[in-house]
C-alpha cells in the first residue's frame, strides 16, 4: 500500500475509501521480505482498517490469481 494519491500508478489499484493505492504482487516471500518489498515501492503491507477496506483487499488479492496452477493462499498484511 503507498501513501496518499488520487491517481495510481499502472498494476496500482486506488480503494476511495482511504484514498490509498494498493497493489497485490505474487511472489514468495518472507513477511520481512514482503515488508522490505513494499517499501522499496514507496509503501508498506497493508494494514486493513474496515470492513469496505477488507472487502476491496480480497478482492483485488484473489482477482484471477494463480501461481503455476495453483490458488492463492497466503496474503501478507501488515499490522499498523
């Protein structure tokens, strides 16, 4: 998730409800690499705040996603 934009960057996708980017990248990580992998991007790991927030998370977490033929079944957020 990166700061605070009214337009997000392309594979970024902006939730209104916080005015915030949020992008779901599909690679194998530890949690502190995850975390060092957003930062690097200018953002961090998610840290969900409502229900409408939740909600947007799964949704563009689980859109078509697959890693060779498999489901997605570990997401990454933070906890700020």
């Amino acid at each position: 998730m990166a700061h605070t934009k009214l337009i997000c960057d392309p594979d970024w996708n902006l939730f209104t409800g916080t005015q915030m980017c949020y992008k779901t990248v599909i690679n194998r990580l530890s949690f502190d690499d995850a975390e060092k992998s957003c930062q690097s991007n200018g953002g961090h790991l998610v840290s969900i705040h409502s229900e409408a927030e939740n909600e947007f998370v799964v949704d563009i977490a689980t859109s078509g996603v697959a890693i060779n033929n498999e489901s997605l079944t570990d997401v990454y957020i933070g906890l700020y």
